[in-house]
C-alpha cells in the first residue's frame, strides 16, 4: 500500500483546484504567492550551498518556514477556508 495518492485522489485534487481556482480568486492568489515564497527561499538555499564559506542554518529554516506556509496555503484553497491572516493578508494587498 502506497502512501502517494492515486488514480482517484489525483483526479479529486485537480478538479478541486481547478474548481477552487475559480471561485476563490483571493485563496489562490495567497498560494501563488506562498509558493513564490518558497521557490525563492529554495533559491537562496542553493546560492548559499554554492558559498563555502559558511552554514546554511538560516536559509534551511527560511525555506521549512516558507514549506509550511506554502501548505496551509494549498490546503486552504482546496478546503475553500479563508483564515484570518489571509483576510487580512488580501485586504492589505487591495489596498496598496
């Protein structure tokens, strides 16, 4: 028994993204830009790996830190919930 989801859980996830995607403009907005968050924080993990001349401490838990956002995110748009932050997150965004 695979813990990877399959035939009929890939096809639910991508019709409730999709359909999510849609209908909640603000909850998918706030996962692109958690996963933006992400793919930059991977970015300076690996400039920092490429520079020997000290530890990556800070950039591996900016980069677990963004993962975690990342998936309250996802799982945010796919059970269609807004929390607070995000609220605020979006009203902010409209504002500047």
């Amino acid at each position: 028994m695979s813990s990877q989801p399959e035939g009929e859980g890939l096809i639910q996830a991508t019709f409730r993204l999709a359909m999510h995607s849609k209908s909640c403009p603000d909850l998918k907005r706030a996962e692109a830009q958690a996963r933006l968050r992400l793919a930059s924080a991977i970015i300076a993990l690996d400039d920092a790996h490429l520079s020997d001349e000290r530890h990556t401490f800070m950039e591996q838990a900016a980069v677990e830190n963004a993962l975690g956002e990342y998936g309250n995110a996802l799982a945010s748009l796919l059970r269609k919930e807004h929390s607070e932050r995000e609220t605020d997150d979006y009203r902010e965004a409209r504002q500047s």
